[in-house]
C-alpha cells in the first residue's frame, strides 16, 4: 500500500523571490527513492542531478544545496523535479531530513542553505 504525503509546496516556503525566481526544474536522480516534499537535497558534483541529502558521502550530496518543493518517485528512474535553490523562507518543522542526521549535520545543511538566501525559520 502506498503511503502518500499531504504536505504541499506552500507548507514549506512561506516567502520567496518574486514570479517563483527561487524555484528551478530539476532532475532527481534515479536510485533516490520516493522523495517528500520539503526533504532537503544535495547536488551529486558529477551529475549536476539532486538526491536527498547524505552527510557522510562524498558525491557533493553531503551539502545542502535545495528543497524539493513536491513528492516524487526516484525509485528507478530520474524525474524532473522543482526545487526551491535561492531567496526564499522556509519553515524549519517542515523540512524533511535524513535518518540519523546529528545536530552539528544539520547545523551544517542550515548553513549552507542560508549560502543560498534559503533562511529556515521556526513557525514562520
């Protein structure tokens, strides 16, 4: 049975750049799963395609670099996405992280995103 996610763009950005200029299409890479909306991404450095963020790899996925803004199934094929990668604010709560993902990881992910002009805010 498949188990689907309510959550929507606008419960997770709550001020972005003007005519949606914070939002990109995106290719989430294939292998990735089903990704929900609001779960942060990392860019893979060879590829130039998102995959949910992983602290310990090596890839480029170790850094935050998106949001996708949408539910999407990467299982086995790479899907186009969209993604918020700049100027925006988001809701802290909302944000989708990986399993195990420790304080200092996620200080980290914050940070780089903040890099973007993505601010995550606490019951924005």
């Amino acid at each position: 049975m498949e188990t689907y996610s309510y959550k929507v763009d606008s419960d997770v950005v709550k001020d972005e750049g003007k005519n949606r200029f914070s939002r990109d299409d995106d290719t989430l890479a294939s292998g990735s799963g089903v990704v929900q909306c609001g779960t942060v991404l990392g860019m893979v450095t060879a590829s130039g395609k998102f995959k949910p963020l992983a602290p310990a790899a090596e890839d480029g996925t170790q850094t935050a670099a998106a949001i996708i803004l949408e539910t999407a199934d990467a299982t086995s094929a790479d899907q186009t996405v969209v993604n918020l990668k700049r100027r925006a604010q988001v809701v802290l709560q909302a944000l989708v992280w990986p399993v195990g993902i420790n304080a200092t990881q996620k200080a980290a992910a914050l940070a780089a995103l903040e890099t973007r002009g993505i601010v995550a805010r606490t019951g924005v």
